[in-house]
C-alpha cells in the first residue's frame, strides 16, 4: 500500500473509543519505528514464508539473524503460528496469507492469514510483542479483518457465505495462553462493522468524542490530547 488506513483494523478499539484521535494523531510527529516494532515485522516475513512453503524462509530467518535476532526464539515462536494455519490451509476453500483487504480508500489492512473452510471463517492474527497480552474475545481488530474480508468484492467471501467466525491470536511471547480462539456468529460481525463505519464518520465531525482509556497506550496523539491535558490538571 502507498499509505497507512485513516481507520485501520489494529486501530480500531481506540478509533471506536476515541474518534477525536484520528484527527489528533494526523497532527502529531510520525511515527519513527522502534526496535521493536522492526523485530515483530521480521518475525511476520518468517511466518509467511512458512506457510508461503516457497523457499523464501532461508532468506528471511537471514535477516533475522543480520540483526541480530535469537534465532532459537524466532524459530519456537514462527512455528508456533505456523503449525497452527498449515492444517487450516490445506483444508481451505479460500485463504489468504498476508492478504490485504479493503473497504475503502481510508479503512483497510492487511490480515495476516484468513482460512475459509466450508461456512466457518478463521481470522489469525500473529503477535510477536512479550508486553501487552491480547484476547481474542471481542477482539476489534480481528472482528474488522473478519468484516473486511466479507465486504471487499475481490475476495469471493461474503456475510451469506459463512456462519461463524473463529478469531485467533497466537502469541507466544505473551503472558497468557499462546493460542487464544474466540468464536462467534457471523451476526457479530455484521453488528461490529456497523459500528466501525459510525466510529470512522464520528472521526470526521467537527466535535468528535475524546476519551481516555487503555487506548491511549499506543497512540501518537498523547502529547497534543485535550483529554489527557485535563486529567494531569485535575
């Protein structure tokens, strides 16, 4: 993609909490990457190899270990996720493997493995992260995964297509369990995306709500937030 989403699916709890900061964080520095950050997409380009299964693994374990990765780490974690899509994968009716998926030109991203089997829908997210646990309960980013792939008219997956929906995050670098399954009507879906186009709209208002939350943790904005400024004055 040539630009970031206005209204992304990994921002979407905060965007759906906090409209007011998609025009906050338009106005604050951009974002420089961290050290992090680097590692986890590192991580991702090994996942995807794997499960890509086209030889371009060697290549990406390579960088890993030019930036001085703990391969040992990587392999335990990658293989984690990996055995977890292949079985999906070779049961799949439709899939995709680091596949963007689009509603619009601002609310888009990419998922990083979707398996369609039968009337059952598989939104798998991979977090490399050790600090913040992520559920997969109610979990805003996958359920925007799961609605974008119903929605973009490229992928022949549709709401009438499937009848439920299994969100999962596997991250074992995590504090809790390393695979975590949430399932749910394919109703919720439809219910969540709703709500994400009302968020997206309220973002746009002249006026739009600005609330403080667990949110706030990764937003940019929190320097020039007129919420977070009075409640230190408080």
């Amino acid at each position: 993609m040539t630009k970031h989403a206005r209204f992304g699916p990994s921002s979407m709890k905060r965007i759906m909490n906090c409209p007011a900061s998609v025009k906050l964080q338009e106005q604050a520095p951009p974002d420089r990457g961290s050290a992090y950050a680097a590692e986890g997409t590192r991580a991702h380009e090994v996942g995807e190899a794997l499960l890509l299964q086209d030889g371009s693994a060697a290549a990406a374990y390579r960088a890993c270990e030019a930036a001085g990765d703990d391969l040992t780490e990587v392999t335990r974690c990658v293989e984690i996720y990996a055995n977890y899509c292949n079985p999906l994968l070779d049961k799949a009716d439709n899939y995709g493997i680091e596949a963007t998926v689009r509603y619009s030109d601002d609310l888009f991203g990419t998922v990083d493995c979707w398996v369609r089997i039968g009337r059952t829908l598989y939104v798998i997210d991979y977090k490399h992260g050790v600090g913040v646990t992520v559920a997969a309960e109610n979990n805003e980013q996958g359920l925007t995964y799961a609605a974008l792939i119903c929605e973009d008219e490229s992928i022949k997956v549709g709401y009438d297509d499937i009848d439920k929906v299994v969100i999962v995050i596997i991250q074992p670098r995590g504090q809790g369990k390393p695979i975590d399954e949430w399932e749910c009507e394919v109703d919720v879906v439809y219910e969540h995306f709703t709500k994400c186009l009302d968020a997206c709209k309220a973002a746009d208002e002249d006026a739009p709500v600005n609330e403080m939350g667990d949110w706030c943790k990764f937003c940019r904005a929190k320097l020039i937030c007129p919420a977070i400024h009075k409640a230190e004055q408080c």
